[in-house]
C-alpha cells in the first residue's frame, strides 16, 4: 500500500518520496522480513528479494514503469539464481563469520611460532649452503677437456667441466602426434591448444549493516585458446556459451619429452636432475615438419605464426573447437656442469656422472686424507632428503624446560619444517648444470646469486605468513564489532588498517630479530644491520604509541 502511495503522489516532493521509495522503504521492510527469515540481504539498500508474483503491483500510470524495470532475483537455498547480464551474491551471516574468525584465530597461535621457526630454518640452511659454496670454490678441480683420458682420477672430488657439448643419444618421440627426431635432440615440446569459450568470475566483497559479508559474483565470458577442454555445462550462464571439440584424439596442453640418455663429451652420462639445467633454448621445429602435418583423420596446416591449424585457418576469426599446435625442441649445445663426480657401469661399459657435492664432518685441525674425504663426500651424496632431515630432527620432550605445551609445538614445527625444506628446497649442495659455457669463476657466481635469491624470497615468505598469522589473532575482534548498528563495519574498517599497520611493524621486527640472532655468528656485521632495524621499528611502535594511536 506505501509503494503505491508513492507512486500516485505527483506533488513537488515526488523526488523525495521516490527517494524514500528506492532506499529508506526497503530496508525497513527487508530489516523486518530479515528477523522472521522469510529473506535474506543480498547487497545494502537493495531491491526487495521476493517471490515476484507475491510482490504488490503499481497501478497503472506514468511512473509505473519504474517499478516494473526492477531488478528481481529468486532465493532458492543459500545462493540466488544467476539472471544473464547480472550479478550473483551470497551472503555470509554473522554467525558464520565468528565462527570462522575464532578458527583462523586458534590456526594463527599455531601458525606464528611455525612462521618463526620457519624463517630460522631458512637462514640455518642458506648458511649451510653459503659455506658448501665457499668450500666447493676451494676445492673444485677444473677439467678444461672433459675427454681427456685421467678421468678417473677425478672419481670423488668436485669437478667443473665448462668446455664440453652435451649430446642426445636415444631417438626422441612425442605422444601424441608420433614425431620422432633420431639424434642431435635434447628435450621436445608440443603445445596443443583448443578455441573455446571461458567463463571469468569477478568478485567484490563487502558488509551489510547486520555484520554479513556479501559476495557479489560477476560472470563474463568470451572466447580464447585454452590449453584445456572446458566444460560448459558447468557455466552459470549456459545459453549461447556452448563448447565443441572437433579433434577428439588429442589432448590439449603441454607435453615435454626428454631424452633419455643425454651425455656430456665421451666420458659422462648426465644424471636427472642436470637435465633441466641446459635445456631451456627451444628452437622453433617447424622448418623441419613442413607445411602440413597429418594426425589420424585430421589434416594441420601450418600460419605465417608457427602454429599448425585444424581446420586451416581463414580470413576470420577461429570458430569454437579448433584446434593449433607448436612444435619445439632444444638441440645438442653447449653446457656446463659443477658437480661430484662418480663412477658409473652402464651396459658393460665403464662412464662417469655426477652426484651432489655435501658438507661432511671435518676435523677441526688438518684436513682429511684425499682418499678418505672421497668416500664420505660420496656416502654424504646419497642421502635422501629424509635422511637428511632426520639428522636435524628435535625430540620434543627435549625443550620442556621452556613448556610442555610450548616445547612440544616448537620441537613439531622445527621437525615439520625441516622435512620440508629438505624435500621442496633441497639439501644444501653444489650440484648444478648451464646452458653455454662458463669459467669457475662465474659458474660460482651464479650459484651464489642463485643462493641470494632463494634466501631472500623464503625470508619475505617467512614474513609474510607471520604477518597473516598475527591478523588473524585480531579477527574475532574485528568481526565482533561489525555487528554494532550502523557504524559497525565503519568502525571495524579504521581499526583494521591500524591493526594492519600494527602488525606489519610489529612482525617485520621481530622477524629482522630472528633473523639477526640466527646470523650471528656467521654475519656479524649483517646481524647489527637487522638489530638496528628492528629497534627502528619497535621505536616507531612506541611512538604511535604515545601518540594514542595504539
């Protein structure tokens, strides 16, 4: 009855009363229909979300056009039926939201001494493999001529060969369409792509005057090349957005076949994991297929761009369910090693390859026998990741003098971490393999830029997860105060950024501290650099402070 007293009103506060009517009216209405459940919040001030033929309808008139061209969505269940063209929400209730704030808080006491013992670790590690380096470019020997006939002197120690070719030796076969390169190839890559529709989702976030977070889901497609079959039964807006195939046959994505003996001069074989240190200079392969390329019932053509076309590609744009293809591969060429060499029987024949280059236990005055070193440097290169990382392993009724409960976490996230360095990072060593050639000097260089950035980024990580842990220790709080009326989810956005700037302040300090701590006693001068700037910080901390900020 109000709304359609407001439509028939045509006095000089008609503006006014529309106004009324597009805001104040439905979320008085909706606030009421809310407490009874009938409806839920789908964005603020928004159109009523109701059963359209329950809604009451304007009389007709000039201004009931306003009213019919409103923007009406059904609820079914949790979610809102997707429209073409329009946005979907969904509503997260304050309830839902404290629970899950009070989860991430108890994840966040785990997660912050895990973030500290991860960035310990980090830097036990990067000084572990700093010294491994710094002793590898003492002791490593130099093979100018990898054919050279004493090769077998040099079975135990650290070689660098950096003048030698390496050479495919098997034929190497792609899968899927039965391409065979006899020799002179290293590693082969195709790229099958199909032309398909694609649905992108955008979200936008933010919060009722009732604590909810709403979710407002925007679905777009449009055409492209995927390296994947998309299903579009699966599109919120299906009508018109329909995928077809027309090569069943073929897989789309990328396939990388490497060459199963690859050997460097006359003497070794390259192991596993030195095949991907030289094979990164794909050459286009196509000069060598020719203009076609026949596959089961289908014909590819090949484009000015490289690619090969089923169907052949025409003046316009590609229709849904082609496909293309790439070809390249990485020849026979220069490379260079760094590693510990060992010998190696394969098929009656007496080789040489290489093993990782460790540290092993030294004595503290002399040197080890050559004979004796060689052994150990060859046990040492053996050992699996886990066998590594049990050596480091902490029991962790051990640190009960600090806690039970504490030291049993620490000792967890120590032994946890450690495994997982050790199997995702790797075990600090000297075992590497470049495309080109490269003197001792640069090829450590490259190892020791190689070292500065993985410490470098596992520390910003190391940060980064104790810097969320630390919010989410402030979440049940923030969330608790979105509820207050109004001004609630006000309120909790200022306190959020202050808590944010709390937090990075504080956690950048005391990560610079544990970082300093661990680099004491092998970078003095670096250890006083990070002190110096976690006093900066916790200074700053003090005076917004006592500023009343905080």
């Amino acid at each position: 009855a109000a709304r359609c007293l407001i439509h028939n009103l045509h006095t000089p506060g008609a503006k006014l009363m529309h106004a009324m009517q597009a805001y104040l009216l439905p979320s008085v209405i909706f606030a009421g229909l809310s407490l009874t459940g009938e409806v839920s919040a789908e964005r603020p001030h928004a159109s009523l979300h109701l059963e359209k033929d329950k809604l009451p309808k304007p009389p007709a008139g000039p201004s009931s056009s306003v009213f019919e061209t409103e923007s009406v969505r059904v609820k079914r269940g949790n979610s809102v039926q997707p429209v073409p063209g329009q946005s979907v929400s969904s509503a997260q209730s304050w309830g839902e939201r404290v629970k899950g704030a009070f989860v991430g808080f108890f994840f966040g006491i785990f997660l912050v001494p895990f973030s500290l013992v991860f960035l310990w670790i980090n830097e036990r590690n990067s000084a572990r493999l700093e010294s491994v380096i710094s002793l590898g470019r003492k002791e490593v020997c130099n093979r100018p001529d990898p054919d050279a006939d004493d090769v077998k002197d040099f079975d135990g120690k650290l070689v660098h060969l950096g003048s030698g070719t390496a050479n495919g030796i098997e034929p190497v076969t792609d899968p899927r369409f039965r391409l065979r390169i006899e020799k002179g190839c290293l590693r082969f890559k195709s790229v099958v792509d199909v032309f398909q529709w694609v649905e992108h989702a955008h979200q936008k976030k933010y919060k009722d005057n009732r604590g909810q977070e709403i979710t407002e889901t925007t679905y777009t497609y449009r055409t492209e090349w995927s390296s994947k079959i998309v299903d579009s039964s699966r599109f919120h807006d299906k009508a018109g957005h329909h995928n077809t195939t027309k090569v069943n046959d073929v897989k789309p994505g990328m396939d990388i076949t490497t060459n199963a003996t690859i050997k460097y001069g006359k003497h070794y074989i390259v192991p596993e994991a030195l095949k991907n240190g030289f094979m990164h200079n794909f050459q286009d392969y196509s000069s060598t297929i020719g203009e076609s390329l026949d596959h089961s019932s289908c014909k590819f053509a090949k484009d000015s761009d490289g690619w090969y076309y089923f169907p052949k590609k025409g003046v316009g744009a590609p229709q849904i369910g082609d496909f293309r293809a790439k070809f390249d591969y990485v020849t026979d060429g220069p490379a260079t090693i760094v590693g510990l060499q060992e010998e190696l029987k394969k098929d009656g024949e007496t080789l040489h390859s290489f093993v990782p280059y460790r540290m092993i236990e030294r004595p503290w005055c002399g040197s080890l026998p050559e004979e004796e070193k060689s052994k150990a440097l060859l046990v040492e290169s053996q050992k699996t990741p886990q066998e590594y990382a049990n050596q480091d392993h902490i029991e962790p009724m051990s640190l009960c003098v600090l806690c039970c409960c504490v030291g049993c976490c620490v000792g967890c996230c120590c032994n946890m971490i450690s495994n997982v360095f050790a199997r995702a990072i790797g075990i600090p060593d000297v075992y590497r393999a470049w495309d080109g050639h490269f003197d001792v000097p640069a090829s450590f260089a490259l190892l020791a830029n190689s070292s500065g950035r993985q410490r470098w980024g596992l520390r910003f990580a190391g940060w980064l997860l104790l810097f969320i842990a630390t919010n989410m220790l402030f979440q049940p709080m923030l969330v608790l105060i979105d509820i207050i009326p109004f001004l609630g989810k006000y309120i909790g956005g200022v306190l959020g950024w202050v808590i944010a700037v709390i937090c990075f302040l504080l956690t950048a300090a005391l990560a610079s501290v544990v970082v300093a701590v661990a680099n004491l006693r092998y970078h003095p001068a670096f250890a006083m650099i990070c002190l110096s700037l976690a006093g900066a910080l916790a200074g700053g901390i003090y005076y917004l402070h006592g500023q009343h900020v905080i």
